[in-house]
C-alpha cells in the first residue's frame, strides 16, 4: 500500500492536477459508501513507473450517482449510459473522465460483445484481458493506496509474463492475441508458454470473423507504438494477419521500406504506416482489404495513390517536372511523403522529393483576371493557359515574371486575344 502511495505522488509519473482529481473522486466515492478503484493499465504502469496516462475507474454501486455528486460538487457535465450503470464526467473543454460500475461478463458466442450485469471489482477484474491488466488500486476513505490483485498480476509483471485468466479468452476475444503482440513488445515481456499455445486455429477462425472496424483498431493502435515494427513482424510471426485477410503479410521488404521511412525522424501518422505497409499491394486488393476493415475515405484513398506511385517508380525519371508534378497534384500529399521516404531507388526518391519541397509550391504570377484584362472572354482556355505557364516555370523555360510575361503574350497571340 505505501509503495503505491508512494508512487502516485511522484508528479514525474502522475502530474498534480491529475492527483488532486484522483482525490476529489477518492473523496466523493467514500462519502457515498463505494469502494472505488483505478484498474487495469494505471495499475500496471504505475508499478512499472511509467507515465500514467490511462485512468479507469471502477466503483461497486452506481457509477452515475458518482457522476452527478462529482458535477454538483465541482462542477462539468455529465452523460450516462444507464443500461451499463456507466458515464463520462467532462472536466473541462479537452477533459473527461469515465466512471465505471463494476460488473462481470459472459459471452453467449465466440468472438461477439459480452453481455454484462453489475458486479463486484474482484469479479470486474477476472473480465479482463491479462493478469497484468487484472490489478485495481482502491482510493476510496482508508483504502487509498491498497492493491487489490486476485490472480497474481504483479507477479508477472516483475517476471515480465504475458498470461491470459482462463483458456477461451482468445475464443471469447481473439483482439486479444492482437493486444499480446502490443504488450510484449511494448514492454520488452514474453508471452506465456499456455497463453502461446491459445494462439491456435479455433481463436484465428474467430479472429478471421470480427468486424473490419474493431481490427482496424488494433493496428491503428500498433502504429501509435514506438515498437509498431516488430508487433507487425510478430503478428505475423504468430500467424494472425492471413485470418484478418489474405493480402495482409510482413517480409523483409515491407520491413526495410518501414526502417527507411522511420530513419527520417520526421512526424508520422497512421495514415503514413498504413501506405508505407500497403504500396505494394495492387489497387484492387488494397480495396478489399480497405473493404474488410472499414477504412476511412482518407486512409483508402492515401493507400491507393501510394500504390499508383510505388508501381510508377521506375517511369518517374523519364518524366518532366510539369509532368511529375500534374501527376503528383492528384494525390494525398501524405501518400507521396510515404513513398519517398520509405524506397532505396535514389532518381525517384529525388524526385518525390523535389516535388514535396519545390515544385508543388510554385505558382505563376498570372491569374484570371489577368487574362481578362487582357481580351480573352472566360472559359476553358484560362485553365490550360495557366497550366501552360505553370509547366514553363517547373521546366525551366520561364525563370522571372519578365519570361512569364513574354510567354503568355505568345499564348494569348495564338488564342486571338489583344492587350
């Protein structure tokens, strides 16, 4: 208890605004007579003295009623879920809380949601994932600070162990297996010898059933991990990515393209690791797989123009700049930022680049009321002038407004227009 104690008043692991709220809930939660608990990752990180970032709250009683003497006493707002007895206090503009009642689990059929009734917090943690995820921390009265950790999840955290409560848990949730790669290799752990053995035919069978947006899920999570690679590689490894889809794999080049593109050090989002993974693949299995895991508009479209510019690589030297760039002007700028940081071949990888840092930039001084000015009744024409002018400039045959000038006098002489 007092080494847990000790450890939430280090502000390095948990910044004092964020103890004093864990206070005022403390505070509140003994006045109604609740046991109230933080669970599952805060626990587990708080004893890895980690950063503490993920804050579940579990109370026996009503998680509402909290809610509502925790806005009356501080203020914010509250919205309820009351088939669950569940609701989220809003602290502030970017700030919000949920407040959970404890309850128990059972899965009427493999892989689907759970039904759930109100329960204990011993019972709330044997619903959970992995024994390391299966402790609570009491906060509520004399209790503050006392470790509640029925199936020795601090055991295996100090051994490093990744176990799972009960053999069918990869049957009941097989996003299961996907959260044991992350943890593993987040944490540098292994996985359990029986818990390996789960990753079997009947929990990928499973795995291969569940819904595109609760799989994406998983690996959007992976992407925001420092260790994304080698969770991909030990997905694969394990043999989860072939039940989620076919075209879905991990290889030496998907793995060299990943180790170019992060070297660069540069911003990444999961719309990138997305691309990065997939530019190989063809346009008609990219939109399967976008398919069967419900991607956005954003990520299917960046996907998709990385692919069209991955299978041009070797055309891209041939090409004008004006030409590179009309092309370029129709894709995600993030689709092309993916491809040239992530391939070996160096003529077009300079010229992706010159693209992202010059040529996509550059504009000609002329607009359309220029052109109007200048005779020529709108239309059509004014856009392949323009495009005219700009390719001029991307190629070098136009490099001050004067060459500008004295080119659209020849293009306007030719369209019948007068000063």
């Amino acid at each position: 208890m007092d080494n847990l104690r000790r450890l939430i008043s280090d502000p390095d692991l948990l910044p004092l605004p964020k103890h004093d709220l864990i206070r005022r809930i403390a505070d509140q939660s003994a006045a109604l007579g609740m046991p109230c608990c933080l669970v599952g990752g805060f626990v587990r990180d708080v004893l890895l003295k980690q950063p503490l970032n993920d804050f579940d709250i579990v109370m026996e009683g009503d998680a509402i009623k909290l809610g509502k003497a925790l806005v009356k006493e501080f203020g914010g707002r509250l919205t309820t879920h009351s088939k669950f007895k569940t609701a989220t206090w809003f602290i502030g503009d970017n700030e919000f809380l949920d407040l959970i009642t404890a309850r128990s689990e059972t899965y009427t059929q493999a892989g689907a949601l759970p039904t759930v009734k109100p329960s204990t917090v011993e019972d709330d943690l044997r619903r959970r994932d992995f024994t390391i995820n299966a402790m609570a921390m009491r906060i509520d009265g004399d209790h503050f600070g006392e470790l509640l950790d029925p199936l020795n999840g601090q055991k295996d955290l100090q051994a490093g162990i990744i176990r799972v409560l009960h053999p069918r848990s990869f049957v009941d949730d097989p996003t299961r297996m996907l959260r044991a790669v992350r943890y593993e290799k987040r944490y540098g752990f292994q996985i359990e010898a029986g818990t390996l053995r789960q990753f079997n035919d009947e929990a990928r069978l499973v795995l291969s059933q569940l819904s595109g947006e609760r799989l994406r899920h998983e690996f959007d999570l992976m992407f925001d991990e420092e260790n994304a690679l080698s969770m991909l590689a030990r997905a694969s490894e394990l043999g989860l990515l072939q039940p989620i889809h076919s075209v879905l794999a991990w290889d030496e080049k998907i793995k060299a393209r990943f180790l170019l593109f992060l070297e660069n050090r540069l911003p990444v989002t999961q719309l990138h690791l997305w691309a990065v993974w997939l530019m190989s693949l063809s346009s008609a299995e990219i939109k399967s797989l976008g398919k069967r895991l419900d991607f956005t508009a954003e990520t299917l479209k960046c996907a998709l123009a990385a692919s069209s510019i991955f299978q041009s690589l070797n055309a891209i030297p041939d090409m004008r700049p004006s030409q590179c760039t009309e092309w370029l002007d129709e894709m995600p700028v993030d689709a092309v930022f993916a491809v040239s940081k992530s391939i070996p071949q160096e003529k077009p990888r300079k010229m992706l680049d010159t693209y992202l840092a010059k040529w996509m930039h550059i504009k000609v001084h002329t607009a359309g009321d220029d052109l109007k000015k200048r005779g020529l009744p709108p239309g059509p024409k004014y856009k392949e002038i323009l495009r005219r002018l700009r390719a001029a400039w991307l190629d070098g045959e136009v490099e001050s407004v004067e060459q500008e000038e004295r080119l659209l006098d020849i293009l306007l002489e030719n369209k019948g227009a007068t000063r």
